[in-house]
C-alpha cells in the first residue's frame, strides 16, 4: 500500500491530509503511482520526473485550447482515483472544480510553490516607468497562471514534484529525485540560452495576442504589451485595439505575435495598421496533433523568434 505525502516537506507550503490510495487503471500495477496532470506543460514535467516509475494522464489532448478544458466523466473519475493531481488553480475552472470536489487530498497545486505574478505586473526594470495602457484591465487581485514560461519557476516545480512522489512510493525518491535533478540541468542551460540571446536586443517591448508572457518578460527584461487579457478567448474592445496600436508604433515594432492554437485575426489587423508583419509566440499550453515538439524545443524556438523580431546581437 502506497502511503499519502505530504507536499509540505516538499515546499513548506502545502499539507495534504491522508486519504486511501486508488488506481486510475484497475488493471495496472498496484504499486505504481497513478498521477493526473492537468495540461501539457505540467504532463511534460510530471512525465520527465515520474520516469518509468509512475504512470502519468494528462487531461488536456493535444490541439485543445487549455483555458477551456471541460472534463468528461472518465475524466473525472481518474482525478478522484489518482494518488498525485497536479494542477494549476484559476488556469482550468473544471479542473479546480473536481479537484475540490474528489481529490482534495491528492492535489499538488503549483503555484503553491513558486511565487507568482499579479496579472499584467510590469517587469522590475519598467515598474517606476508610465506603462498606462500596456496591459488590459483585470481583475482586482487576479493572478498570472502562466509560471511555466519561466523555466526557472518550473525547475523548483519540478524538484518539489520529485520529493512529492518520493513520499509516494519512498522505493522510487531516489530515482525522481535523478528524475528532477536532469531535468533542472537542462531548465537551467535553456535558462541561459534565453538570458544570453535576449541581452542585446534593439527592442524590448513584444506585443502579443493575450496576457500569457509576464513571466518570460519578468525573467529576461522585455516588456508585454497583450492585446487580451489572461484568457486568449476575450475579444479586444475598439478602444484596446487603438492602443496597442497606438503603442505598436510608438516603440517600433515589427512584429505581433499570435500563438499556434488561436486565431490570427486580431494580430494581422495591428500589424496592417504599423505595418509590421505576425510571427508565432508559443505560451506551450499545449502540442499541435501529431507534434514531435517538446517544452524545451518549443521554448527555444520562440527565442529564434525573438531575436529575430527584436533584432538582438
């Protein structure tokens, strides 16, 4: 029998309370731990410290937009079976629901790990500067979900993770901590790959089709000028468009970026007005079907993109 852990040792942060470990396969190894994550980046993560050694589901298929993941019934039943859900609380509202509703004691919440951001905060660099109009209104308190595109933030998930499962089947901590330990390598080197090829750029204001890149632009000192808000489903009002547009010329660029699994429209509206071209700004919430893409590939992908729209050295 598996026994329950305690993300608290991990983190300092959590405590889970125990509860009866089930299976999400029935037929499955009764050892093995079950664990749910809730879309790709935390499927990628939760599969590269689980290794062989635990099995993973994520609940997000490729190709769906992940804010709007709803749940079916098998679906549900394996978070409620699951030894481990690791999810992200305000990203999926059906995910946050059956978590409280059938895996209170099972979820691994990561943005109880790492510090996040309130939404649309500039980076520390810009925060004394007049950014009156770079970012669209949000909700009083709400917070900015999206702790992945900084790999250094998901390198801490993933240690914390690691001692998570450990405490899940103890014969196995050895290996998720190797698990992890490889994995916070290779976060570390793309770490320093965006570092160094975003440090001299002639620009360093992106303007992007929703509010998904204040961690990357607090990490590596750009700057989000977002054209919706947190979620990529909200439609730009006329006078948020003049902005961005009025702001799109105002620092120079040549490029706006759309992402891979919404809609382009609204990017190639301002760019034909500035005259600037669109390019892809991946926020890796997901795989397109049939991708051979990863989270480490995607991500250095959008830094060729990068360098190439802010002309850096």
């Amino acid at each position: 029998m598996l026994r329950r852990f305690s993300v608290a040792a991990a983190t300092g942060l959590l405590v889970l309370p125990a509860g009866a470990c089930a299976a999400l396969d029935p037929a499955g190894d009764p050892g093995s731990v079950r664990v749910v994550a809730a879309f790709y980046p935390l499927q990628f993560m939760a599969e590269r410290v689980a290794g062989a050694d635990a099995s993973v589901t994520g609940l997000t298929p490729p190709g769906a937009e992940a804010h709007d993941l709803e749940l079916s019934p098998s679906q549900v039943a394996g978070i409620a079976a699951a030894d481990l859900v690791v999810y992200l609380p305000g990203f999926q509202p059906a995910v946050d629901e059956a978590v409280a509703a059938h895996a209170a004691g099972t979820g691994f919440d990561v943005t109880a790990v790492v510090p996040v951001l309130a939404a649309g905060a500039d980076p520390p660099d810009h925060a004394g500067e007049d950014s009156a109009g770079d970012q669209p209104d949000h909700p009083s308190g709400a917070t900015d979900p999206h702790i992945w595109l900084d790999p250094d933030r998901l390198a801490t998930v993933a240690g914390a993770l690691a001692t998570a499962l450990g405490e899940a089947h103890p014969d196995h901590a050895a290996k998720y901590a190797a698990n992890a330990g490889t994995l916070r390598r290779e976060l570390a080197a793309l770490d320093a790959e965006l570092a160094g090829g975003l440090a001299s750029c002639q620009r360093r204001e992106i303007v992007v089709s929703h509010a998904a890149f204040g961690y990357l632009a607090d990490r590596y000192d750009l700057r989000q000028i977002a054209i919706t808000g947190l979620s990529p489903e909200d439609e730009p009002t006329p006078q948020r468009l003049a902005e961005v547009i009025d702001l799109a010329e105002q620092y120079g660029a040549t490029t706006i970026f759309f992402e891979v699994l919404v809609s382009p429209a609204v990017a190639e509206v301002i760019a034909d007005q500035v005259g600037a071209r669109t390019a892809v700004l991946d926020p890796v919430e997901g795989l397109a079907p049939g991708s051979d893409e990863d989270y480490l590939s995607l991500m250095r992908a959008n830094l060729a993109t990068l360098r190439t729209a802010l002309e850096c050295a």
